[in-house]
C-alpha cells in the first residue's frame, strides 16, 4: 500500500493505545480482550472519525473548499468531530442533524454533542425527519452555498467513503505494527458498525497487506445481509482507490446484527451492562450508541463460547462518550 501519495492533515494523536482489558478478561473466563483506545484520537475529545477526516478535509483543501457540510444523527460523534477538524483548517462546518431517536427527551436534543457542535463553532442549518435522504439534502444544500459563491465540499454521514476508509486502512497498519512490537497474535478484531468507514477500513487494509486478520463488525442499525453488502462495496471500492488487484471475497466481510435491539441510538439491556461494566471494572467510558453496542455483542459471544480461550480479540473503541449526556434519563438508573 502507498497511502503517503493520498493528501492528509494531522489531526489526531497516533498511535492510539492498545491495552489488555485484564480485568473484563478475567471475569468473562473467555479470550484475553485487548482494547484500541480510538476514543483517544485528541480531537475535541476523540473518536474513530478523526482517522477518517484527516483524508477527507486534506481533500477538501485540496479541492479548495471553504465550506465543509455533513450530516448525522442528533447525538452524532462524526459531526463533532467534523466541525473540530474543520475549526481546526479555518473552514466554515454546516451540519444537518436527523432526528432518528425522539426518546430522551431535551437532554438528547440540547446536551452532549449537540451543545459541543455549538462550542465548537459549528452551524446546525437543519433538524430533518427520520427518513429523509440526508445523502441529497446535503446535496441541495451544496448547491445553495454554490450561488452564493461558496465552494463547499460534502462528506457523507460517518466519513464513509473510499477517502475516509482510508483511514482504517492506516489503523490496520498501525495495529499490526503494534502486535509485531508486542509480539501478539491478534486472533479477532471486533467493533461496532454502522455507517461502514470503520470496518470496510479496517477489511481493506487487512486485505491489502496480506494479513487476513478477521474483522467482526457488531451492527448498530441495518439488518446483517445488508450491513455485509454495505461493507464489502465500500471495502471493493477502497481496495480499488489503493490500486490493490483482484476480487474482496464476501467472506472477508462478517456483520451481526443480533444485538441492535430496538433500533439505532436506543441502548438494549446489554448495552448498558456493557457500559457499565468496562466503567466500573477499567475505568473506560463507552457510549451507548455504538461501542458500548459493540462491547455487549463481543461479550454475549464470549459467554457463547464463539472464541477459544487462548485467543486474543482486540476491541476498537471508536469513542463517543460525550454522547452519555444526552441519556441521562437511561444511565441514572444503570
């Protein structure tokens, strides 16, 4: 892979940690858990979109945009993180915020992101309905700013594009540099999924390195038919922007969907036992949206018996913890 010829800024801080989870390890009796701190990328407290916008805004200053827009859900962790790096560049952040959890009452609407969205600089331009086409409402909104003489520049919700996987690409490098200095053998990686930057990232770069270390994304949202589809397209057109030849084969690409519960943004009982339980047993703060999502999926597998004991399983932590404050109503009683 030649990933020094792709423009990128600097944004997070990289390395990110990679740490044995001893103390979950120990109580689940299963594989020894390793954690990779992505909630630690420094940028207006972090997350796994840092890696992906480091591409994605050295394009938008290539392009010379002077306007970023994206969009996500009301508590959305991309859109912080967006609005931080764009502060950071000296680029104007418009977001469009989609109201797909009405659950949680004010706190949900006013606090955590949404209040650092504000701090951070950000525009919030728009409160859509569940369901609308964000994808084209940032579109149109594009084209606005373009009469009024803006060149903006449009990233998907998540990051998740072939430019932003490009990011997970160098997290898959970084990881194995770090198990080669350790010594470990990384059996399985394991995340939450959702929007498919993360873990089509994660899939190319494996891929292209010829390492094959099996990647299980935990479903936040779609149905697992359709969360592979997604992944293993947006992993096929990764692999094509690096120039890597052949085929992804579908097995590379493994989702579960069976612990989305309710739907998106609404944390399941083992959600919170997850959050609660990597808090008050490691001192680390998930979020209740995806890794703490994820985090309940890995550890049901573990009580399964879905990994051997001598195996070692790294969980990325794709952060989110600011988002906690929007559900004060739910983990009060955790």
């Amino acid at each position: 892979m030649h990933l020094a010829r792709f423009p990128r800024v600097s944004l997070g801080h990289f390395p990110t940690p990679l740490e044995p989870l001893e103390n979950i390890s120990r109580l689940l009796g299963g594989p020894k858990i390793w954690i990779k701190r992505d909630d630690a990328t420094g940028l207006a407290t972090g997350g796994n979109k840092t890696r992906k916008l480091e591409f994605l805004l050295a394009d938008a200053q290539a392009k010379n945009a002077d306007v970023i827009i994206t969009q996500g859900a009301t508590q959305s962790n991309h859109v912080r993180q967006t609005i931080a790096g764009a502060a950071r560049l000296g680029l104007q952040a418009k977001a469009l915020l989609e109201q797909r959890v009405t659950d949680f009452g004010e706190d949900y609407q006013r606090s955590g992101n949404v209040l650092l969205d504000k701090v951070l600089g950000g525009e919030i331009v728009a409160h859509l309905p569940a369901g609308t086409d964000m994808q084209q409402a940032m579109e149109d909104y594009a084209a606005t700013l373009r009469e009024q003489g803006h060149n903006p520049y449009v990233i998907p919700g998540g990051g998740s594009n072939p430019i932003g996987a490009l990011g997970y690409v160098a997290c898959a490098e970084e990881l194995l540099y770090q198990s080669s200095e350790r010594r470990l053998r990384i059996d399985h990686v394991v995340h939450a999924t959702g929007s498919t930057g993360t873990q089509a990232g994660l899939v190319a770069g494996f891929t292209a390195t010829n390492s094959h270390v099996p990647v299980l994304g935990i479903s936040v949202r779609a149905p697992k038919a359709k969360q592979e589809e997604n992944v293993w397209n947006l992993a096929s057109r990764t692999l094509d922007l690096l120039g890597v030849p052949g085929e992804l084969s579908r097995y590379a690409v493994v989702a579960n969907s069976d612990y989305v519960g309710d739907g998106y943004g609404l944390p399941t009982e083992g959600t919170l036992e997850a959050l609660s339980l990597l808090a008050r047993h490691e001192g680390i703060l998930l979020d209740p949206v995806y890794s703490a999502k994820g985090m309940a999926g890995l550890i049901d597998l573990i009580r399964k018996g879905h990994f051997r004991q001598d195996e070692n399983v790294v969980f990325i932590h794709t952060g989110g913890a600011a988002g906690l404050f929007g559900y004060r109503q739910v983990l009060e009683h955790v």
